[in-house]
C-alpha cells in the first residue's frame, strides 16, 4: 500500500510518497479502500506543527476521504464491504487505505462521484455549522464572507445563498472575486484595493452586515467588525491570513454585536448528532444541486505534496483532491 508520510514537521515538500503497512480493522472499525481524498488549508498547518491537532510523527496529511469499504472489525453492523462512505478522519487520509471508526463514517449515494463528496465534510460542514448554528443567519440577511475565494469561502457562498441571504465575498484580486462571482456572490470587495470597513458600509446602505464569517483573520478582522450592523455576528472560522487579530471591546458594546466561534472540528466531537443531520442537509443539498463543489484540480496521490504546496500558496480556488485506486 502507498501512503504520504510525514516523518517530521515541516513544508510539504519534506512529504514522503513510501510503501506503509496496510490497515487492519479493529474493534468498531472499518477499512476504507481511499477513492478520492481533499486537502484543505489546515494540512498546510499540520505538517509544520501549527494547527490545534497534534498527531503523533510519523503521520499523513489529508482530513477528508471518501470511497469503499474493504472490510469491518468486530461489533460493525451498520456497514458492510462495498459500502461507499464519506468520513472526516482529522489526518492520515492520503493513504490507499485507511481504517476508521465506523461511527464516523456516513453512507455516500451512487449517484454522487467519489471526487466532489470528498469534499463536503470540510468546508461545507463549517459552513453549515458557522453560518446556521452559529451565526444564525435568515433569509433577507447580508453576509460578508472573507477569505471567500478559498475552499472554505466557496462553501459559505453556497450555504448562505441557500438559506436566502444576500452575499458580499471579500478576497484579494480581479481573479479571485470573478471566481466568487460565479458560485453566486451579489457583491465583491476587494480587500486588499479597498477600505473593507467603507465598502461593506456602502454595499448595506450604511447599515452594516449582520453577519461576518472570517476565515482569514489578521488586518482584515478589525474593519469587518467596524462593518457590521445593529445585533450583527461576527464569526471567527480561522487566520488563514496568519496573525490572530485583537479586537477592541467596545465595538461590541456599541453595537450591540457578538463575536462567535466556529470549531467545526471540536463540534463534530461533542455534538455528533447535529454533525450528522448537518451533513444529511449537505448531501441533500448536493444532489438537489444548491451545493456544486469547486474541484480546483484532481491530482494522484503521488503528487500531495505538490497539491499542499499550491494551497499553501494561495493559489487554489475551491478544493484539491488526490486520488487513489
């Protein structure tokens, strides 16, 4: 079997495309025989030892797989060999095969490739969790997006504009807000040509949005909590931007907004339950075609370390997937 293998931390082209001893399905278990598995900016992080999980070395990157069921370890009986499943496995997906905990594992339909399902635990999943759990957003609300033309960002487009929200993708570059434009942005700021504060102002007719999903961080967090209106919700998602911005109390206070969380990856954790209708609602979204996955590129399993190395370079728009079998 082959596998990615981090050996130690640091840039992705430090990965090691090796032979690895295949998995064996333990108690609760399943094998996975890996069909397709999407990279996200967070394996960027965890091979340099700087995101919130911390695998023991040696490891393989890739959080979202999808694809067969090989075989099942004892007390699996809701799932069975040439069963096809989608799972969140936090890492170690970049891997021909993968054992998982059969809890995590949700049954994928024929009808849907095994690329684009790869795909939607993920950024659709923090999407549908920030934006409807957390920041509650209504039919008729405005939403600013930053960070909207990365995988996380083209999810939350699409989630918004399917709960009937006005959208107004913030990102950096003619490029990247056309882009935006064409998975249903309303409206595009460019941040880094234009005030974010002044242009999301005059994009509401100085009212401010009433929700903020920031994945980005960084210079870009105080203008957007400056932007946003009466009751707003400001929602930190992530700091793809890198620095983590300190944000001045009283704007809360004046306008009466929340700053709220979004951990996605704790939230599947603690409330399994929510996770899996969440995920019901994405899959139902997808094969009604509200949701359309954005493959920016479908590569082999040799090349992830390429593939991590693009997305660590803000070069991706939507997702990376590599392929197996």
């Amino acid at each position: 079997m082959k596998a990615v293998v981090c050996h130690h931390h640091g840039p992705a082209a430090d990965l090691v495309f090796e032979d690895a001893a295949e998995p064996v399905a333990g108690p609760g278990e399943a094998v996975v025989a890996m069909r397709a598995c999407a990279l996200n900016f967070f394996d960027t992080l965890i091979i340099r030892d700087r995101y919130q999980f911390k695998p023991a070395l040696p490891f393989s990157p890739g959080g979202e797989i999808a694809g067969v069921v090989e075989s099942v370890g004892a007390g699996v009986s809701d799932f069975a060999p040439g069963d096809r499943v989608v799972a969140y496995v936090k890492w170690g997906g970049a891997r021909e095969k993968v054992a998982v905990p059969a809890a995590d594992l949700i049954r994928l339909s024929d009808d849907l490739d095994f690329v684009p399902a790869s795909t939607l635990s993920v950024t659709y999943g923090t999407a549908v969790h920030g934006l409807i759990d957390r920041g509650e957003v209504k039919a008729g609300e405005t939403v600013a997006i930053l960070g909207a033309s990365g995988g996380v960002g083209q999810a939350a487009i699409e989630v918004a504009k399917a709960v009937g929200a006005r959208v107004i993708a913030c990102a950096g570059g003619a490029e990247k807000l056309a882009f935006c434009r064409e998975v249903g942005a309303d409206e595009v700021v460019d941040y880094d040509a234009e005030d974010l504060k002044v242009r999301l102002k005059e994009l509401t007719g100085g009212r401010g949005v009433d929700v903020v999903y920031d994945a980005v961080g960084d210079r870009y967090a105080e203008p957007a909590v400056r932007a946003t209106a009466w009751r707003g919700r400001y929602l930190v998602v992530g700091f793809a931007a890198g620095e983590i911005p300190k944000i001045p109390l009283n704007l809360l206070l004046l306008k009466g907004c929340d700053l709220r969380g979004v951990f996605w990856g704790d939230h599947l954790v603690r409330e399994p339950d929510a996770f899996k209708a969440e995920m019901a609602r994405i899959l139902a979204w997808t094969a009604a075609g509200k949701l359309r996955p954005h493959i920016h590129a479908v590569r082999p399993l040799s090349e992830t370390a390429a593939a991590i190395e693009e997305i660590a370079a803000r070069r991706v728009k939507g997702k990376i997937v590599v392929t197996a079998g």
